[in-house]
C-alpha cells in the first residue's frame, strides 16, 4: 500500500509543489487507486502533474467531510475528466463515496457557504455516486469508516458552523466527517481529513470496524488548533498509549499540539510530495 501526499499546508525543501491549507491524498492499494479529498483549488491536480501522477486512471474519490478545503478541488477535477471525454483520452469511471450530509450547505459566521460547492444531482451525472453512513468496503483491505461514534467526552467541541437540512438551519455537528481505515501485514493505517469528529474516537472505531487494534500510522488532520487544556491532555495520553509505529500529524494540527504529541508518540513531517509504503 502507498499514499501521496498531493496536497497539505506544508511544502518539502527541495520539492517545487504547490501548498495550500487543504488535503488531498492519493493511495494505492489493493491494485486500486483512491483520491482521498481534493483540496481546495486545483493545486492537487498540478502537483499530480509534476509528480507525473495520471489522475484520469483513479477508481475512487473519497471525501472526508463536505468542508471547502477539502472539497472544492472536485470543480477543477469534474473539468479534468470532462475535457478528457471531449478530447478522447482514456479515462476511467470512478465513483464517489462520501457521507450523505456531504452535499448539504454550510455556513460559518457570516460566510454564506463553506461546503461542497457541487450539488448531489449534477456529481452524479460525472461519476458514480455511492453515500453511506455506515462502514463501506472499498477494497479487500480499504474501508470507508461512514459515522464515527462519539466515544470520548474530551473530544467533544461546540459546534462552530451551521448546516441546511430540509431547508432549515441548525448546528452543525459535522457528522459526516470520517476517515480511511487500510489494513496491512503489520496493522491499520488510518487517514483523516479533518477529524472534525476526533481523532481518538476515529481510531478507535477503525479498530472495532477492522477488528485490529494494531495501529501502525496515523495520517492527516487532528483538530488540534489552539485546543483545550482538555482535549490536548486526553488526546495525548491516548497515544501515548497507542503505540503506533509513526504518527504522521498534519494540515488543521497547530505547532504546540504537534510538541506535545511528539513527546509520546513518533511524529513524523508532512508535505506535498511525501510517500509512504506499508507492507
């Protein structure tokens, strides 16, 4: 199994990719390849290009959560494959799996919209639509981890957002966003958007999905940003007791969180262009 970096707020020396605040990664398992979230401009798909990455050969588009930073590159992918079409050029179909809340509008202290600006009806016409709230198997070894339960109180953040459901407005409690669990030789690698729904909560119900509490890299956002003295205590003893092999803390994980979590875990940097393998 291999995962690309194609998108994080951070750029390696010596690597002349594009950052911006937003994820995007390829993986490759399973003799499949999966986009997992599309950034927020068009930056993934260049930096694919340079890396000499075809996206137009991908099987699956996974979205984490319907937020723009992570959503708002489908724009610029929908027109990849569709100048694709009008050119010719080989391409496959890949579907588009994401939670059902996805597509519903959001709004955040005035802005009018900060989720997916794509709507259900017109993505499905571009690639096959699959929403689930519920685990859904990708691959042998890939699931797609739906809902996360909200397992530890200390991860529990007031809702910041609100989100249009049935046309009415509430607070938005982000339960779409979820994660990647990959099973491997030596255990899961688990990749997250945002972990807007917590981080721990996350790899804990991988666990459960996977029936595997073998951790062996953790992989993406951690909604560490300016957290409480609560959330930063329980979230660090808990991996301290995780063991995983490495721990790969990115994109929404502020400096100090990324201090303290290097103290009992093996931290390691991020940026575009970074590959990691697993057996």
């Amino acid at each position: 199994m291999k995962l690309t970096v194609l998108i994080d707020n951070n750029t390696l020396i010596d690597r002349y990719l594009l950052g911006e605040p937003g994820v995007s990664y390829l993986i490759e398992a399973d003799r499949k390849k999966i986009l997992f979230d599309t950034g927020y401009s068009d930056a993934f798909i260049l930096n694919a290009r340079k890396m000499n990455i075809d996206l137009l050969d991908i099987d699956h588009i996974v979205l984490s959560h319907a937020h723009l930073d992570h959503t708002w590159g489908l724009d610029p992918l929908i027109k990849l494959y569709t100048e694709a079409q009008i050119e010719g050029l080989e391409h496959l179909e890949p579907d588009l799996i994401a939670h059902p809340l996805v597509f519903n509008s959001r709004t955040y202290s005035g802005v009018q919209e900060i989720g997916t600006l794509v709507s259900e009806e017109k993505i499905a016409r571009i690639f096959k639509l699959r929403v689930s709230s519920e685990p859904l198997w990708i691959t042998e070894n890939v699931v797609f981890l739906g809902q996360i339960p909200r397992k530890f109180d200390f991860e529990n953040d007031s809702p910041e957002s609100k989100i249009i459901i049935d046309g009415k407005e509430s607070d938005d409690e982000l339960l779409d966003d979820t994660a990647l669990a990959i099973k491997t030789q030596q255990g899961l690698v688990i990749v997250t958007g945002c972990s807007h729904s917590g981080i721990c909560n996350m790899i804990e119900y991988a666990k459960k999905v996977c029936s595997d509490n073998r951790v062996i890299d953790v992989i993406g956002g951690f909604h560490l940003q300016t957290p409480p003295e609560k959330k930063m205590k329980g979230t660090v003893d808990y991996f301290r007791n995780l063991n995983a092999k490495e721990v790969h803390a990115c994109h929404c994980t502020d400096l100090n969180s990324k201090i303290a979590l290097a103290g009992v875990c093996n931290l390691k940097e991020v940026g575009c262009g970074l590959q990691l393998e697993y057996k």
